[in-house]
C-alpha cells in the first residue's frame, strides 16, 4: 500500500514556497511532485514604481541571506539601462563583500546540516564562529541582515585601514571553521547521512537546469564568475569547485571547499584594492531593456530590467537560484528512502518554509496526520 507524504507548506516569510507531494510505498519514495505557489509580497511591482536607487532596497529583501546578491544584481542591471561607469574601487568592494556573504550562506547551511544529523557540537561551533562574519558585515554596513551595501552606481560604504584589518580576521576565523568542519566531514557516522542519497547524475542536472552548488555536486564546472566575469572577477585567482558524487555529500564537499576559494579571493581583493571614489555619476537614463546575473550563494541570480527614460523602471524581474534546483530535488527524491527526503532537499539550500512539518495522506480513508520531520520514518510504517 502507498502513501503520500506532504512537505509543506506555504509559508508568507518567504518569497519562493512550496509544497512537495511524495508517494511512499514501503518506506521508499517512488514518485515526487511540487507544488510551485506565488506568494505576492509584491517585490517586483513594487521596484517597478520606485526611483532605481530606491528600488534596490526593495529586492535587497527577496532574501535575507542573499541580501547583498539580490542589491549586487539589481545595481548590475540598472546600470546596464544606464550612462553610468562604476569605479574600480567601487567594482573590487562589490566581490569582496560578495564573498563575504558567501561565507555567511554555506555556513549558516553547515550549522542547518548539523542541525538536521543532531550534532551539537558541530551546530554549536559554526553558528558560533559564524557571528564573526556577521559582525564583519555589521561593522562595514551596520546591518547584519539587509546590509544596503551596493547602490545603483558603485557601493554605499567605503573600506579604512580598521576595516580591512577586521576583514582579513574574519578570514583567519572562518578558516578554522572550515578546517573544523572538513574534519568533521571525514567522521564516518557523518558521511553515512550524506554518501549515496538524493543522487542527481550529470545528465539529469543539465535536464533540470540546476545551478550553483548543486550541479557543481554533479561534476558540472558551472559558475558565472568564471564564465561571464563581472565585477574584477577576471581579475580575481580563484578555483571553481566541482565534486562528482552527484549525492547529498558532493554538494556538502562543494560549499565547503568554496569557503577557502572565498577567502581567497577576499584577501586578493584586499591586497589589490585601488584607491578612488566608490560612487558613479548618473548621467542618463536610456529607453532599452537588460539582462544581469550574479553567482549567488545557491546558484546563478538573474535580473531583467526595462528602462523607458524616466527615474522608475518600467519592468523588474527576478529569477532565484532555488527556483532553478526545486526540479532536480524531484529527481533526487525519487528511489530514495522518505527518512532521507529531509536532507536530500536541504542538500539543494531551498529558500521554502523550514516548518519541519510533513503530512501524511491515506489513500485507503483519506485520514490526514501531521508529525515532525524527524518521525517520518515511523509515520510511514
């Protein structure tokens, strides 16, 4: 006998929610299916009736962990409908406060993951460390979450002395959270709640569309700052990290090998960082319209603007990384034990609600239960 397992639901917090709908049959989940919802909070009709350097803090909101993305993104594309040049110095703060926030994102996941194995220690020490990233950002922007960093033109704070010496400790710290972390990673009671499950082959990665993380996990080099350099990110030395277990474990060993790529980078552009101003003049608004996009955290972001020469942009649209992966967490999903559908669709960083709650549908009666995620497995039995 079959059952179907609801994981869900909508949730007004978040811009992307969703509902996956799995059918079980003895413990195994052999078909998967979503349920994509639009939540209207509204963001891209808002940011298409503000001023463009109002708008950017509207989309600075899509997400609280992508914050920087989203406002990075956003100044791209305004200023491709735009007469303006940004300055170097402007253009080398954008990555390396882009690559702090990266660093924020895959730790705040490694604290999740260790969350949802039930390690302690593990969650304790990186939600821990973390805060020195947080700090770092509070310090430059004085926002830990919606830092407004970025402005249509070039960056709304500058870097002193004090700053970058807080920067390269931020460095020094998350780079022993990171060695804390890979060796965490080698614990075999650790790797046996990652290896083997939610397997996404390369070629059902490309099907997919997947991005980020996810299709890095699936031996796939794939990432926009290589391949559609923006900012000095043709400047910037760097490794694209790729793992080829197209399981739950290459995706974990892809975010914890960007952190050191990250820190990498951050301390090159500190070295390298020119002098100059950090705001462009606007000269003139043009009537065409621009596509933009950025190697978020989870992936590649993308923004489509249209300009009509006025101050307001005529059109705002916005394409999310998680938006991109929620049909290879399908493919993930299925073949696999429900225990394991927790992790398989949090290996991805889904932006969907995180109420931890499943509900379980009988095909014989249609009875209706609620349990938390982690009884899953005795629900179904």
């Amino acid at each position: 006998m079959s059952e179907q397992v609801r994981i869900g639901p909508f949730d007004p917090r978040l811009i992307e929610p969703e509902i996956y709908e799995l059918t079980v049959k003895d413990g195994v989940i052999v078909d998967a299916d979503m349920q994509l919802g639009h939540l209207h909070r509204g963001i891209e009709k808002i940011a298409s009736t503000r001023p463009y350097r109002k708008g950017i803090f509207v989309c600075a909101r899509v997400c609280g962990i992508c914050s920087n993305s989203h406002s990075f993104c956003f100044a791209q594309t305004a200023e491709g409908v735009m007469d303006v040049e940004v300055p170097e110095r402007a253009l080398y703060l954008r990555a390396i406060m882009h690559e702090v926030e990266r660093l924020e994102s895959h730790y705040i996941w490694f604290a999740i993951l260790a969350h949802a194995l039930k390690d302690m220690e593990f969650f304790t020490k990186v939600i821990g460390d973390r805060e020195s990233v947080m700090d770092l950002q509070e310090y430059v922007t004085g926002n830990r979450v919606t830092k407004g960093f970025n402005a249509v033109g070039g960056v709304r704070f500058d870097f002193n002395d004090a700053t970058v010496k807080k920067t390269l400790e931020t460095v020094e710290i998350s780079r022993k959270l990171s060695d804390f972390i890979g060796k965490k990673l080698k614990d075999k009671t650790i790797k046996s709640h990652l290896e083997g499950f939610g397997i996404l082959d390369k070629k059902q990665a490309r099907l997919t569309g997947a991005v980020g993380p996810t299709v890095r996990g699936s031996g796939i080099s794939d990432d926009i700052r290589r391949d559609d350099p923006y900012a000095v990110y043709d400047r910037l030395d760097f490794d694209v990290i790729v793992e080829d277990g197209c399981d739950v474990l290459a995706r974990t060993l892809v975010r914890h090998r960007e952190a050191y790529e990250s820190m990498k980078m951050i301390q090159q552009g500190l070295k390298d960082l020119p002098e100059g101003p950090i705001l462009g003049d606007i000269r003139e608004v043009l009537e065409t319209d621009y596509v933009s996009h950025v190697e978020s955290h989870r992936g590649e972001l993308l923004y489509y603007m249209k300009g009509d020469g006025t101050n307001i942009p005529a059109r705002v649209k916005i394409r999310t990384p998680s938006f991109m992966n929620d049909k290879a967490t399908l493919e993930m999903l299925k073949g696999d034990k429900v225990e394991n559908a927790q992790v398989i669709i949090e290996s991805i960083d889904p932006c969907f609600s995180c109420t931890d709650r499943v509900t379980i549908v009988s095909l014989d009666d249609g009875t209706r239960k609620s349990v938390p995620m982690d009884s899953l497995s005795k629900a179904v039995k």
